[in-house]
C-alpha cells in the first residue's frame, strides 16, 4: 500500500449528460482527492497522440473521433493505491459488464462511450498526468 497519484478523464458522453458533480462524489467517497482539475478539448490529434498506445485497434480511429467531440474534464487524483481504487471505482471497461455502482454501469453508455478513462498502472499515471498539467497545477 502507497500513496499514489493517477489520471482519470471524465469523456465527453458525461460532460454532454452533465453528471461530472456525480463522478466527483463517487471518487471522493471511494478515498481518493481530486488535487487538480480542468475542462477542456482535445484536439483529434491531441487524441491520436493520447491513445496512440491503441493506434493498431479497429476503434482507434472512433474513439479519437469522440474523445475529441466535446469538452473532457481531466483530473489528478490521489490517494492510497489510487490507480487500483480508481479503477475499481469506474468499473469494468464495458459497462456492460461492470459491477453495479461504479461510475461507467450508473453512467457509461457503451464500450467506447464508456463515461471515464483511468491510467492502468502507477507508471503510465505519471506519463499521463504529464500529458495533461504541468508540476505547477497539481496541488497536494
Ligand atoms: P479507456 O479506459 O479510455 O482506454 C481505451 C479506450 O478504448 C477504452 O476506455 C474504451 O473507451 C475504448 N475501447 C476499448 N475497447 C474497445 C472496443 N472493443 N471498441 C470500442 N472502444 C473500445
């Protein structure tokens, strides 16, 4: 056990359905503190650039197409074991599958429209909260 910070996006399906203040309620009371936070677009390349860990996947090209439709909220969260406790608190990728009373089965829509991202291991959290803020906007 650790402290550790981690990435979450909120996606553009739950900006649009307007349930970010929901989101945050579930993270908070799962344990982990947003120590930063900002809305904002991605650009399509912004996107590519982002998942280009999926660049081979049939749904790269879609899912850059949503994840640059519409506003994103990106945060830092941080906690004990914070990538494992996010990942427990949004579910299984398809909300379909996922456990109820996590974020993506009360909010996610489909596999792609699936409300949130979270980073999956503590080393890739640091590349992608880099990818997101600067030292200077996260505030423990
Ligand atoms: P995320 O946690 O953001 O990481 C990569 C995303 O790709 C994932 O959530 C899903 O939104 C999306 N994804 C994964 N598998 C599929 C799939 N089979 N079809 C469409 N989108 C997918």
């Amino acid at each position: 056990m650790s402290i550790q910070k981690t990435l979450s996006l909120i996606k553009p399906d739950a900006v649009a359905k307007n349930v970010t203040g929901s989101i945050n309620a579930k993270l908070e009371q799962a344990g982990l503190r947003i120590i930063a936070q900002k809305r904002l677009r991605l650009t399509k390349e912004q996107a590519e650039e982002f998942y280009k860990v999926h660049s081979d996947k049939a749904f790269y090209r879609s899912l850059c197409e949503f994840m640059s439709s519409g506003p994103i909220i990106a945060q830092v969260l941080c906690g004990e074991d914070a990538v494992a406790k996010n990942r427990q608190t949004m579910g299984a990728t398809n909300p379909m599958n996922a456990e109820i009373g996590t974020i993506r089965r009360d909010f996610g829509e489909s596999i792609e429209h699936n409300a949130v991202h979270g980073s999956d291991s503590p080393e890739n959290a640091a590349i992608e909260i880099a990818f997101f803020f600067s030292s200077l906007e996260i505030i423990e």
